[in-house]
C-alpha cells in the first residue's frame, strides 16, 4: 500500500514565528499547518480544500520544499525508494524540484510581461541542464503542443495571450522537464467559467497522457469534485476530513465539511433553506481553541469536544478519514 503513495505526509507542522519588539522577541507562532498527516497517490487527483488561511497552499508549498517545514516528515517516492525530503541537502532539491512542478494562481503574474514566451519557457530548460538549442526548442515545441497553443506563439509577448492561452503556456512551461506531480494551486480560479471548463479538460487529458499526479488546491467546491479522485478539507491548520471524491460529498461527515458543501449554489430555488450559515469566524491560527478547532462554530459540540483534540481516523476501513468525536 505504502508503494502507491507518492507523497506521504506524517506530522506536518508549518508554523510562523510572531515577533514583537526591538529584539524580536517570539512571542508564539502562527500555525498554518499543525499536524498533518495524509498521503497522496500516484496518479491521483487529491483536492485540498478549506476556507481562506486553513493552510491548504502553505501545505502545498510545503510539500513543494517553497516552505520551511517546522516539524514532521514528508516522504516522497516515484521509483519504489520513499525519500524523506526534509533531509534533502541543495543538489537533492534541485533535482526533486524537476519531478514537482507548480502552476500558479494567475498566470499573468507568473510570467515576465517583458519577455517573449520563448524565453520564458527556454529559462526552465537552461537552468535544468539543456545545453543543446535545438533539443530546447524541440521540448518547447513538443510542450506548446500538449496545450493546444500554435508553436509560432512562442515569438508573443504575454499581454498578446488571453487568459486561458496564459494558463494553458504555464502549464507548457511546468511540462517541459516532464514532472511526476503538479501542485495546481488555484490553477483555473482566474479564469472565466467557459475558460474553466476547458483547462479542467485539457488538465485531466495531460495527467491521462502522462501518468502525472496532482495535487489541487482551489476554494470552488464544484471544480474540486470535478477534478477530484479524492479530497482533503482542511481547517484552521488541521486535515478533518479525507475521503474518496464521490464518499465526501454522498456521505459527508465532518460537521464542518456539511456545512461547505451546503454552501455550493445549486439551480434549486428552496436551495437556500438548506444552507448552513457557520456562526462566528474562524479562531485565530495564532491561538487556537483548545480540544476541537472547530468547536466554538459546530453546533453539535459535546463537552468532549472542548477538552479533547480528535485525531483523524479511518472510520469505514476504506479510506473515509474523519477528525470529530461523533465518529469515535
Ligand atoms: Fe463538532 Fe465535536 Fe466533531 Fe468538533 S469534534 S466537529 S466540535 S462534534
């Protein structure tokens, strides 16, 4: 079972230090991933979703090495040896970061508006060890046409693109030393819904294509189901809920997770009466509740839910993972 994880988390912590004063003293931490531990399969898609600051992109970047990792392990293996990556010294980096790519949120941001695509998507390859011009060119060519963008586009300037053409280059980009992962953080949240549609596709047909394996970060429930294989819902730092795609949302059991997908506008009229409003905001990842973080907002708390931290079980024996003291 261990063999088919590509990524396999075990007490993840990514914390911040808050600092006051002349000297900076630490005065404690902001906990934007406390504990996590969750795996991720080869070839999947695993959905992160969870409110803003739940942590599901630092999580990502986390796994990406983009963020000091405080406390934990994260296990990677795509050739049968699990490697822990936080040991990594600067040459393994470099090298795990070919295997890892990212596709970023906005696509106009993450690309030079100086610079031609050609060069924007040459600097990868030169920096990754492609000495030879004309094997760069064929890559990029080869790249450009996986994402359905004509290979005389690589002479444009970003601003010349539309939006969907931008994100489909990027993706081009992160392809082109042939990763094992994509972590798409927010990929498609940018774009117009028609454009959505069509970089889902085009996203799904590539990891068909190349075996890839994505992690999907985004707030918009109904895309995450659509790309989904399986979902993580985070909240307040923590995992709460993990389960297959079709399970989480027929047979949603997290109090917090019921009341996200309640949240997801169906064409229903009476819709709205279902909707569970959350009362208050969420606690600070500076000073968490104590017992359950989600306790001060669940309106099925027990007593034991504000003394005790539930940790996240398997609770069927097939891989629906649930934090709540409901299910213990
Ligand atoms: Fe609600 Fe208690 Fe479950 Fe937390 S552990 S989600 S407070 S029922």
């Amino acid at each position: 079972m261990a063999d088919n994880n590509i990524f396999r988390l075990e007490n993840v912590k990514v914390w911040f230090p808050v600092q006051e004063g002349f000297f900076k003293k630490t005065v404690g931490h902001v906990k934007a991933v406390d504990d996590v531990t969750i795996n991720v399969k080869r070839n999947e898609t695993l959905g992160i979703v969870g409110e803003s600051g739940c942590g599901k992109k630092t999580l990502g970047k986390a796994m990406m090495l983009l963020e000091k990792i405080t406390g934990g392990h994260v296990y990677y293996n795509d050739d049968g040896t699990e490697r822990d990556i936080t040991t990594f010294n600067k040459d393994e980096v470099f090298q795990f970061r070919k295997k890892v790519q990212m596709i970023f949120q906005d696509p106009y941001s993450a690309m030079n508006p100086m610079k031609k695509i050609y060069t924007e998507m040459e600097e990868p390859l030169i920096i990754h060890g492609y000495k030879d011009r004309a094997e760069r060119e064929a890559i990029m060519e080869e790249a450009l046409k996986l994402v359905n963008i004509p290979v005389d586009y690589l002479f444009k300037y970003p601003h010349e693109f539309s939006g969907g053409q931008r994100q489909r280059v990027c993706i081009a980009r992160a392809m082109e030393i042939n990763p094992k992962v994509l972590v798409c953080d927010e990929a498609v949240s940018a774009l117009d819904v028609s454009i959505q549609a069509q970089v889902l596709n085009l996203m799904k047909d590539i990891q068909k294509e190349k075996d890839l394996t994505y992690v999907f970060i985004a707030h918009d429930l109904s895309v995450v189901q659509y790309m989904s294989d399986r979902i993580l819902v985070m909240y307040l730092g923590k995992a709460v809920e993990m389960a297959d795609s079709k399970e989480l949302y027929d047979n949603t059991l997290h109090p917090y997770t019921v009341s996200l997908l309640s949240a997801i506008p169906v064409p229903v009229i009476d819709r709205e009466k279902n909707r569970i409003i959350l009362k208050g905001d969420v606690p600070s990842p500076i000073n968490k509740p104590s017992g359950c973080p989600f306790h001060k907002r669940c309106d099925k708390c027990m007593k034991i839910c504000e003394e005790v931290e539930p940790e996240l079980k398997d609770v069927d024996g097939k891989g629906h993972f649930v934090a709540c003291h409901l299910y213990d």
